[in-house]
C-alpha cells in the first residue's frame, strides 16, 4: 500500500498560488507527487533512529481493518492539477536517498 505526503510549507504555497491566480478550477488533490509504500515508510523510520525494522506477515484471511487503522486501499492522489499551477514541491527528494545524505 502506497502513501503520499505532501509539506505544510508547499500547501501555503499552493494557497498563495490560488489567491493569485484565482483559477478556474476550484478543487484540487494536493500532494507530493512521489509516493512511498507502508513498509518502506516503517523502514525509514527504524533507520532515522538507528534501528532495523523487522516485519511479521499476517494471514490474509484476517481482515486488515482488525489490526491496522487505515482500509486496504492506497492514499495516492492525482496531483496533475496541481503541477500545472505549482510544479516544485520541497520533497523531490528520493525519500532514502535524503535520509542518507541529511540525517543520518
């Protein structure tokens, strides 16, 4: 399963561009167009913190909802729209890449 953050600071721009331009379109999917999966994301951060991350499947007749919080669909936006008023985000970083150079 995938998830999409997107920064504060991007969303304050986002606005500004929108008082601004006072685009057409009134609805937007806001976030960062690079996505990273619930695993990957667990991995990063044990890594932050100098741990492994060690993981234990779940039989898949469980239903997913009984021990995780979010329903078994990914949070993935499309974030077109909002690439065509604001093309940069701050976090175009690969996301492993970025903890490695800056805070480990």
């Amino acid at each position: 399963m995938k998830l999409q953050f997107f920064n504060v600071y991007d969303l304050c721009r986002f606005m500004e561009i929108l008082i601004e331009k006072q685009p057409d379109n009134h609805v937007f999917n806001v976030g960062n167009g690079d996505t990273v999966t619930v695993r990957e994301w667990a991995e990063l951060c044990y890594r932050i913190v100098g741990k492994e991350s060690a993981f234990v499947s779940v039989d898949k007749s469980i239903p997913q909802r009984n021990y995780f919080c979010f329903y078994d669909y990914e949070y993935v936006l499309d974030v077109s729209k909002q690439n065509e008023l604001m093309s940069d985000t701050v976090n175009r970083k690969p996301y492993f890449d970025f903890i490695d150079s800056k805070l480990l």
